[in-house]
C-alpha cells in the first residue's frame, strides 16, 4: 500500500501532471475573484483539455479504436512486400557506418526479414528523409543497409527513397509493383500507421495486406488509477492516436 501511494505521489509531482493540477488551481483561485472569473472558466477548460490531453485512458482507446482496424492475419499470402519507413538518424555513428534506423523503422525491417526468409518475396522499400526534420537519414537507404547485412540479396530489394509522406509511399510504391508486374503486395508498418497506409493505398489502386508491427495500446480488460494520472505515457499515446486522425486529411 505504501509503494503504491509513493508511486501516485511521484505521478502527481512530475510533469505533465503537476502542470495539469497548477492550470486547474489556478482557474479556482481566478473564479473566486469576481473580476476574474471570465479568465477562471478559459483555465478550466484548458486544465480540462490539458487533463484529457495527458491521460493513458484517452490514448489507450484513441490508439486501440486505429489498431483494432487491421489485426494481425490469420495467413500471409501475397506476391510481394512493401515496407515503409518510420523515421532514421542521419548523423548518428553506429557500427555500420553513418545513419540508424528509429526503433519504428527497426522492427519494420526485422518483420520484413522475417517475411522474406519465410516466403522469398521482392522487397520495396519506401520512404526517405522527410523534410523539415533535422538530422533525419534517408529511412529507405538504411534500411536496405541492415537487410543487406543480415544476407538478403540486393536483387531482392527495391527502392522509393524519395517518398516524404505515408500519400507519397503509396504513389511512388505503385510505380515499383506496376514496373515489376506486382499486384498483391504485403504491407509492412506499425499497427498505428496501418489504417490510414491502406486507405492512401487503396486510394491509389493498390489492395494489400496488412501486416501490422508494434502495437501501442495495452490490451486491458480494466484500467487502473495510473490511466487516469496525466503521463508522458498519455501524452505519446494521444500523440500517436491524433496523429494518425489528422493524417487522414492529407
């Protein structure tokens, strides 16, 4: 009970939470002054939208309703697979040389070696260095570095190393599989991605198959008092889930 309580207390005194709780104090402490009381109802809204904002609760059910759109499937069947890169570090020393993949793109690769050694597949690889972002390594040329190392052989791999957004993968991937004769490829990106991915690729002629990597959302039947205490957790998980509602739009 004791290691419990230290553990709220800590939640509660380390950002976002003790931000969320001063926002909200102080829109108390304004409407108790009737001059500015207008002020206290613009900081409790925003303690409110801060609150929902930074809580795991919020972001579990935002990422779970985008992840659930495409479970993992029952078989894997295609003529090809389509990866697409979730971010690389341009400037970043490794034992490879220059450049590293992100965690996301990481295990995109790993699945996608995994795939290829199972069913001998053509790989595409798409994705580049999107723009804006500094210091950011060229998400397709790493990738086919790391396959590469791990013997998949380069006439098995074909590259977009142009493509700055989840719309570009799909144009600039349809053009690899038409000049290749490819019809069914086997979509490779994280769970979070997956819904929007399939959409722009349908919108561009392309069915595929969705496999989904690194789901975000915790499966829980009940959450408990830390899903309700604003966490960087919540924050990221909120993140991840607008991110991919806004995506929608492009």
């Amino acid at each position: 009970m004791m290691v419990m309580a230290i553990k709220i207390i800590y939640s509660l005194v380390f950002p976002p939470a003790i931000f969320v709780i001063l926002v909200f104090a102080l829109s108390i402490y304004f409407y108790l002054k009737p001059a500015t009381r207008k002020l206290s109802y613009f900081l409790f809204f925003v303690s409110i939208m801060f609150y929902l904002s930074t809580c795991s609760f919020v972001g579990d059910k935002m990422v779970s309703d985008v992840e659930n759109q495409y479970p993992f499937p029952s078989s894997i069947t295609g003529d090809s697979i389509v990866m697409l890169g979730q971010g690389a570090r341009g400037e970043v020393i490794t034992v490879d040389g220059k450049g590293e993949l992100t965690s996301e793109t990481a295990v995109n690769v790993i699945a996608t070696l995994k795939l290829y050694n199972s069913l001998k597949l053509p790989i595409i690889l798409s994705g580049g260095a999107p723009e804006g972002a500094k210091g950011a390594g060229n998400e397709s040329q790493l990738s086919k570095r790391d396959l590469l190392a791990m013997q998949v052989p380069e006439d098995k791999i074909y590259m977009d190393d142009k493509s700055r957004t989840t719309q570009e993968n799909a144009r600039n991937a349809k053009v690899i599989l038409n000049q290749l004769g490819l019809k069914h490829p086997i979509l490779v990106t994280s769970s979070t991605h997956m819904s929007r991915s399939v959409e722009l690729f349908k919108k561009e002629g392309i069915e595929v198959l969705a496999l989904p990597t690194q789901y975000e959302a915790p499966k829980k039947e009940q959450h408990d008092i830390f899903d309700f205490i604003p966490s960087v957790n919540g924050v990221s998980l909120v993140r991840i889930g607008l991110k991919e509602i806004v995506g929608k739009f492009q």
